[in-house]
C-alpha cells in the first residue's frame, strides 16, 4: 500500500505532450450514494463505477468529495499516511480516506494545488492554474485488462499511451482537454495483470 501510494507524488510530475489532447466527455455529477452498488459481494462492486461517481465526475470539486466522505462516514488517513500523499511542489490541500464499499476496501485520495513545473512545461498557458489530482487506490481484485478496458470507454477515445512499465508498474493514459481545462486518466496494473490504482489528475486555469 506504501509504494501505491507513493506514486500519487510522481502522478504531479508527469509530462505530456499536447498532440496526445483532445475534446473530453462531459461526465455527469452525481455523488455515490450510501447503497450503491447494491450487493455485498465482492464480484458485484464495478471500481470503475465507483472511481467515476467519487472522483471523476466530481472533479475539480473537492468539497463534492470531503462532503461525500463525511455523509458516507469515510475513515481519514492519519497524518502519516497523508504525508506520504504530498508532492514535492507545495499542496494547498492533500486529503484521505479508507473507503469499504461491501466487502471490498477502497481508498481515496485528493491533492490540489499549484501546476507542476514538469507540467507547465508542456502547457505555459496553465503557469498559474491548479493542478487537482483524485485517485482511487485499488484491494488487487481487479483484473487489469477488463479495468483498462472500462476505463476506455469512460474516457471514450483510445489511450494516448498504454501499458508503459515502470518500476514493477504498467501506466495507461488517456488524455483530454481543452484551452482551459486539461485531463488526464490514468489505470495501473502490477505485473500479475491485477489492477492497482485509477487516477484522474485536472489542470484549470
């Protein structure tokens, strides 16, 4: 869990290049409600559904995600934990939560803050925006093949980048976007192809 969520810090320092950018798909707001999904079994519970009601369709909104936790009675990570969430450039806010849905254990995380240099790089015109990254750490129940394949069409385009292995990890992006809004999607699995980890990360203006 401790590498998994070390790489959060390295998600800030990504760099893209623009040809890889296109019109993202508006994504409907809706909060997760307290008996979705509807099952106690672990086969039952889509991540993928779930990563898109906590975090994907509510970002940049933070508040949406702090209010979900605490209606949902979310446990927060302890301050150790939550250090480790935090990038090295300066967070405005880093945030937590162990998140059981059933019989499976989730956790959330939020950090929001300045645009990463690495970022700004690659897009000057989001010098002085905010960068605001959510992820859904996964419980190694997920196959990664039909994760990736979930998160495909919730992104709805092909990946600008996939399986790329780093560090006992493969990374696939997708990537979006527009002149103010700029998004990233990406899926993590390990090397017994079980998913890992699911990320959004959102850069504004």
């Amino acid at each position: 869990m401790k590498k998994l969520i070390t790489t959060l810090g390295l998600l800030l320092s990504l760099s893209f290049f623009t040809s890889v950018i296109a019109d993202t798909t508006a994504v409907e707001d809706k909060p997760l409600p307290p008996n979705v999904p509807n099952s106690t079994k672990p086969d039952d519970v889509n991540a993928v559904f779930v990563f898109n009601r906590v975090c994907y369709g509510q970002m940049p909104n933070v508040d949406n995600v702090m209010t979900m936790a605490d209606e949902l009675g979310w446990s927060p990570l302890f301050p150790e934990e939550l250090a480790q969430l935090s990038p090295t450039t300066k967070a405005d806010k880093v945030v937590g939560w162990d998140t059981p849905i059933g019989e499976r254990a989730f956790r959330v995380t939020v950090v929001q803050g300045p645009v990463a240099s690495a970022l700004i790089d690659t897009f000057p015109d989001f010098k002085d925006g905010t960068s605001t990254s959510c992820s859904l750490i996964l419980d190694g129940r997920d196959e990664g093949q039909k994760l990736l394949e979930e998160l495909g069409k919730l992104a709805g385009k092909e990946a600008a980048s996939k399986e790329v292995l780093k560090d006992e990890v493969y990374t696939t992006t997708w990537a979006g976007g527009n002149a103010d809004i700029k998004v990233f999607l990406i899926g993590k699995t390990d090397k017994s192809k079980k998913g890992t980890l699911i990320n959004v990360v959102m850069l504004n203006k």
